[in-house]
C-alpha cells in the first residue's frame, strides 16, 4: 500500500478528523444489533489515543436523503462505542448537526484523549453531492484528517474524497486509519500477488454488478467457482431450464458474453452441476435435488446442490489463496443455507492448512458471521461494494485522495 497511514504522521495534541463505516444494522428500538463495524475501528481509535490525539468522529447511517430524520441519529452508535471504550470509562460526546456554530465550539474545546462525534453526515444533501464548501467547514475543525470507512471508500462524497482535498489545501496530513491500511493489503495481495492455486467463488444475484469483477478475475485466478442465483443466468445464457428461479433476464446475455471470455481465456471457470429447488422461498418448502439443465418448470433453484458442493469444497480447501464474494444460495432460510455452509467450511480449513482466506464483505460475510466461522478467515472485508470496485481495478475515490507515501 502505497499510502500514508497514522503511523506516519505526529498526533500529539493534534485534533484529528476521522470517518468511519458505522452503518450498523439496528432493530426498531434503536437497538444495534451488530456492532463488528465500531469494534473493526477500536484499533485505530486506541492507537490515536495513545498518541494523545483528540478524536472527532465523523459517520453516515442510513438514506436520509438530505434531510434530519430522528431515527437515523448516531446517539446509539455513540452510546455503543462509550462501551466499547468503557475500560478508560470514555464518555463520547455528541452534537446535534455535522457543521455549525456547536460542531465547530465543541471541536475546538477538546483536550488530549477527548473523542466528539458529529451527527450524522447524510442529514445534509451537501455530503453525497460531494460539496467543496460543506468539505470545507469540515476541514477546519481539525489538523489531521485519517479514513478508516473503507466500506465508503468509493464514494466520491464530502467526508470521504472532498474533505482530503481541502484538508490538503490547507497543509494537513491525510492518511488511512489501521482498519483501511488492513484492507488495502490484503485485498491488494490478493490481486496482485497471489500465493497458487489462487481460487475465487462468486456467489449472489446479479451477474451485471460483477462482469468487471469476472473479467479482471479471469485473468488472475486459477479457477473460478460460480453459485448463488447468478448461476442460472449463466444456465439460461446455455439455453438450459432454470424452471422459476430468480435471476435478472438481462443478465443472461452478459453470461454468455462471459462464458465465451472463459472458453478463450482457457481459465477454469466452473459452473454448479446440480442445484436444490424448491417449490418455494420458505422453510417449510417441498425440495429436491436435481442435475443442471434440469430445473422443472414450476420450481425455483435455491442452492448450489451436493454434487456441487463436494467438487467446490475440494477446490476451495485444497487453494493457497481463497477469495470469497457472495453466497451459494438463499442461506438466510435453512433448508438452503447447505452450499454457503459447506464453501465457509471449506475455506476455514484452507486457512488452517495456511492458505490465504478472504471475504470481500457483504452478504458472504454475514453468512460467515452467522455460521461462526468469520474469525477462522484470514480477513474478513467490511466493505462489499467497495472490496468489489478494488477488485474489479477501479480507483476509489476515498483512497486515492489520501497522502501518498
């Protein structure tokens, strides 16, 4: 990684602006119920305590559109990473807006070890519109501007991109927190420097959000292993029957675009050799186990069958670098969670056998955390859309703003 991080810069009672990823999902009663985004940030938040930094955390939730809604407040976050950072009982302080009159007297009246975190910045339609000026009041509150929101990173938004440029006008030091430096390497390693046999599985939906994913993977990896409801694009790219299984019918075109990259690249791309189906999404549904090409008419593909299962997890475990994003079937309802079970297995014995593990978030790493086999990973990505632009070769705008080394 060829970017400043905060071990490169001197935070002695310097103020620091920070933006983190605490998108957490919460319950009706403003209750989180995962907290694994705040805690992916305590490394980064102690090491710049220990600096004797002040913190000023800067965060959006949820798609408030640019205007105040109540129930989108960082109150609960901010309660949930006093307790987190309960062992030096931190108190964290709040303000009611991101900029203003209060941010700015809050910010400027922070001693040493002090952590203060802003409302949240969607509340002003001037964040996603990546507004100079709205970056610009956030520049001034501090003297160090540090990104560890890698799951933001490629949004071109005023906390992410805007505010490092202005930060840089004014001749401050802007660099990636510990959580985004993590990230970085090992997503790069992965794509840049695999150990061999390097295997991928791309599971989920759409095949149109991953063509750029596909392509420059074909020219990386050894094999690449298809699931999810993708795989019955690429059935219907094949002129088989894929009965009432759920896949975008403009995808199929794309896969038969990427079947043929495939054939020439003379890479191994696999596709599943049986599916479960079912009459229904539900977990009661009547279900059976049918070859590829054979999903009848009235039933829908719901998971990667065990003929496939077996085959991937044979490939999976016996890889020295596994990259994992999107999962083999609907695992949210038992009786198909089998595939993406079987796959998180597979790769949790790889690791154990030293080979290089990593989801690229999302889905596959809810599935991962679910099952309780997120922490035999090597690494685990908190970001899906932003571990799937890296991927695919795309800048993001959040990095390529920081200071190179």
């Amino acid at each position: 990684m060829n970017k400043k991080t905060i071990s490169d810069v001197n935070l002695l009672g310097k103020k620091v602006l920070m933006r983190v990823d605490y998108n957490v999902p919460m319950d009706e009663n403003g209750e989180i119920t995962d907290d694994a985004r705040i805690r992916e940030t305590l490394p980064t938040l102690n090491f710049l305590l220990s600096q004797g930094a002040a913190i000023i955390l800067m965060a959006h939730f949820g798609r408030p559109k640019g205007q105040v809604v109540e129930s989108m407040r960082l109150a609960p976050v901010a309660r949930r990473l006093s307790e987190l950072l309960d062992q030096n009982r931190r108190q964290i302080k709040t303000v009611s807006d991101t900029i203003g009159s209060e941010a700015k007297q809050a910010a400027a009246s922070l001693d040493e070890n002090d952590i203060l975190m802003l409302e949240n910045v969607r509340f002003h339609s001037e964040e996603e519109a990546n507004d100079a000026n709205f970056a610009r009041e956030l520049a001034n509150l501090a003297d160090v501007y540090v990104n560890d929101a890698f799951g933001a990173a490629h949004r071109a938004h005023a906390s992410t991109e805007g505010v490092a440029h202005a930060m840089r006008e004014q001749g401050k030091p802007c660099v990636a927190g510990l959580l985004m430096a993590r990230e970085l390497d090992f997503l790069g390693r992965v794509v840049t420097n695999p150990q061999r046999p390097f295997v991928a599985i791309l599971g989920g939906v759409k095949v149109s959000d991953k063509i750029g994913v596909i392509r420059s993977l074909l020219e990386k990896v050894d094999t690449l292993l298809i699931g999810g409801a993708m795989s019955y694009a690429f059935e219907s790219a094949q002129g088989r029957e894929v009965g009432t299984s759920y896949f975008k019918s403009e995808d199929a075109p794309i896969a038969a675009e990427l079947l043929q990259l495939a054939r020439e690249s003379g890479k191994d791309f696999r596709l599943p050799k049986d599916f479960i189906v079912a009459d229904r999404d539900a977990e009661d549904a009547q279900t059976a186990v049918v070859p590829a090409g054979s999903i009848p008419p009235d039933m829908m593909g719901m998971d990667i069958g065990p003929e496939t299962i077996a085959e991937y997890s044979r490939v999976v475990e016996s890889a020295r670098t596994v990259l994992w994003n999107g999962p083999m079937g609907r695992f949210e309802v038992t009786p198909f969670a089998g595939g993406t079970r079987a796959i998180a297995e597979a790769a949790a014995r790889a690791t154990a056998k030293g080979a290089t593990t990593v989801i690229g978030g999302g889905d596959s790493a809810a599935a991962a955390k679910q099952m309780g086999l997120a922490e035999q990973m090597t690494h685990v990505s908190t970001g899906g859309g932003a571990s799937l632009e890296f991927l695919e070769g795309i800048e993001l705008p959040g990095v390529a703003a920081l200071d190179d080394k």
